[in-house]
C-alpha cells in the first residue's frame, strides 16, 4: 500500500495517531480500495477506537490487492510525528513481503526523512455495534464536555455519566477501598456538576428510563474529547441499556468518521418508568456484563466481536421494547428533525482548524518527549 498525504492534512492525520496513542497501545491498519481503517484497542479491553478515512483524503492512494491488514507498535508511529515543522507531504509504505511500515516526511530544500518500523504479528481486532438499537442518544460540542471534566482531580479514574429528563449529572467516582493515609484527598473529595437538557443541541432519553446512569473510564474519555474539541466538530453519544457500552462518533469534512466504544458498569441511579416492564430472561442475560467494565469476555480468538447485532447478548445492541423513533425527542434549539444519525457538521475551514492550536501541538510534543525519557 501507499498513500501520500498533503500538507494540509499531515497535521489531522499525526492528531489522529496521537488520539489512537493515548487510548491503546498497538495500531491496527486496514487498508481497502474505498477507505483505510485506523484502530485501537486498550490492554482492558474497555476502549475500542476507530479511524474510517477516505480514500479522498490522501493525494495519492494505491493498493497492490483487496485489501492489508497490519499492526504495529503505537508509540513508534508518533515518534514520526513528533517533528511537523517545514513539512510538506508525508508518504505511507507498508511492504508486506518485508514486514515493515515507511514514513517519508518530505520537507522544504527537499529534505526527505524516513522512519521504518517493523511490523507485528497479530489478528485484526473488530466489534461489531449498532447504533440504532440505542435509544437514549444526544448531540453536543465537546468543549462543553471537556471544560465539565477540566473540573475533576487528575487522580479520579471513573467517572459518573447520569442523563435525566432534564439535566445531565457529572460525577466523580470514589473506590470502595483507599487508602486514606496516602492520598486523603481521592477518598473524600467528590465532584458533580449538573447541566441542563438545553445545553445540548440535542436530546433524547429512552421512554423506557426516568434516570440513566453509566459509569465509565475518565482517562479514554478524556482523549476522545481532546481529539474532537481540537478538531471543532460536534459529538454524537449513543447510550443504551445500564452496562452497556457508550459510543461516541465524530465525522469532519467528508474525508473521515471516528466512532469510540468505551465499556461501562451499571449505575445504582438508573431507574425504569413504572408502565414499562423489562423481560427477565434479558435482565438475566444481561446482569454478568455489569459486574465488570471490559469488552474482554467478548472476544474469541481472533480478538474480535461478531456477535449478531440483533441479540440481546450483544454488549453493543439495547434492549428496547416498542420505543419508537420519536419518543421523548428533545431539540431545544429548535433542530426539528428527529433523525440524529444526520451529517450535523460545523463549518469552519480545515486549514483554520489545523492551524489554529500550534501551541496545542507543542505542548502534545514536549509531553510525550518527557514521558518516552
């Protein structure tokens, strides 16, 4: 495979490998005539994350066969990245008859640098969800999100997501057990903030719940959100049932869709309308999955998920019992159309978008030299 990426779209991809970077640490490359595919996934087996881009996106792409499956190591591939000064265009190889992957940055006065890597052996990891099955679903800009968890310790792991009928509850989670004596402040600090509906471009809480709560991983949603927020789009979340995973997408300029599976426990909030009954062999199904926040019971051999999206056993496919489409949609921004599934992009230009946090990038590059000494 090769592909050439331009200058203006060099800076988008390094993000995205950093995005990929600060969740998982190995990368998986599919490559295929009509996308390529960037995926991750954590050593939990709580995060999934996934990178479609188009073939558009690259100045050039050629593919030798249908298709290209490979993985490498993630911290190698930002080590390329790291350096995006008087760049021009980079060039990706992957040669599978020598297993390796090739960056060729090529700079101005025609200085051309070239990072190989060598490749590792290792089965494609995929999951398979549906987002139509979820039916508690909303729209917002991630800054919103992201200056809600500026608000929380650098210490806290878990966080707390609570969507109500009219407010949205933010919430530190305290372990069980701690120690008091070496860090008092994680056992008695707890911070929650509130927002409402209206905050949200959309919303729409499950007919079948009053309350919704979901716990789940600070740390992935935090690199979900910086990603997103630098990037200017709108975030959409699908939630289904308690326990189930949430899935966080992003798509920017028709040139790419990133979708994020985080895993979640089942919140002690969560409670069911009275005039809405849920089967018990369901709830049944459904109760192991909560006792622990990993995808890894999920997997087979191969590392992947392919359950049917229309089982109940699915951890990405809800329970829903006759909900339609439309109940309890709510658009306070006056946003008629009850389809959220909609190319709600933001407009603003790509060059001003890659262009507009250069400190950003340094402050990303000075960190990740610190922590590689």
């Amino acid at each position: 495979m090769q592909a050439i990426i331009p200058g203006k779209s060099v800076k988008l991809f390094s993000r995205i490998i950093r995005c990929l970077a600060k969740v998982g640490e190995e990368l998986f490359l599919e490559a295929y005539e009509d996308k390529l595919l960037l995926k991750t996934l954590n050593a939990a087996c709580s995060a999934f994350c996934s990178f479609h881009i188009v073939p558009a996106f690259f100045e050039s792409y050629r593919l030798e066969g249908r298709s290209c499956r490979v993985k490498c190591l993630l911290k190698l591939c930002t080590s390329a990245f790291k350096n995006m000064q008087n760049l021009e265009k980079c060039t990706v190889l992957i040669c599978e008859s020598d297993p390796c992957i090739i960056f060729e940055m090529h700079c101005k006065l025609q200085i051309k640098k070239t990072f190989k890597f060598n490749l590792e052996e290792g089965n494609p990891v995929s999951a398979s969800y549906n987002k139509e099955a979820c039916t508690s679903r909303l729209i917002a800009h991630p800054k919103l999100f992201e200056e809600c968890v500026a608000n929380f310790a650098s210490n806290i792991e878990e966080l707390s997501l609570t969507l109500c009928r009219e407010t949205v509850r933010l919430k530190s989670v305290v372990p069980e057990k701690v120690d008091s004596a070496n860090d008092p402040i994680k056992k008695h600090l707890v911070t929650e903030l509130t927002l409402s509906t209206n905050d949200f471009e959309r919303y729409r809480l499950s007919a079948n719940v009053d309350t919704l709560e979901l716990i789940l991983g600070l740390r992935e949603l935090k690199a979900i959100l910086s990603f997103c927020e630098v990037m200017m789009q709108p975030i959409q979340m699908y939630m289904a049932a308690p326990g189930d995973p949430l899935i966080i997408s992003t798509k920017a300029y028709s040139l790419f869709e990133a979708d994020f599976i985080i895993a979640t426990l089942q919140g002690s909030s969560t409670s069911q309308t009275p005039h809405t009954q849920q089967d018990p062999s369901v709830s049944s199904k459904l109760e192991p999955e909560h006792k622990s926040r990993t995808f890894r019971d999920h997997f087979d051999d191969s590392r992947s998920i392919s359950q049917n999206c229309e089982s109940t056993d699915n951890p990405y496919t809800a329970y829903h019992s006759g909900v339609s489409a439309n109940s309890g949609l709510h658009s306070p921004h006056g946003l008629s159309s009850p389809d959220l599934d909609e190319d709600l992009v933001w407009t603003s230009d790509l060059n001003r978008t890659m262009n507009s946090d250069e400190a950003h990038d340094s402050d990303e590059v000075n960190s990740d030299s610190d922590s590689s000494k």
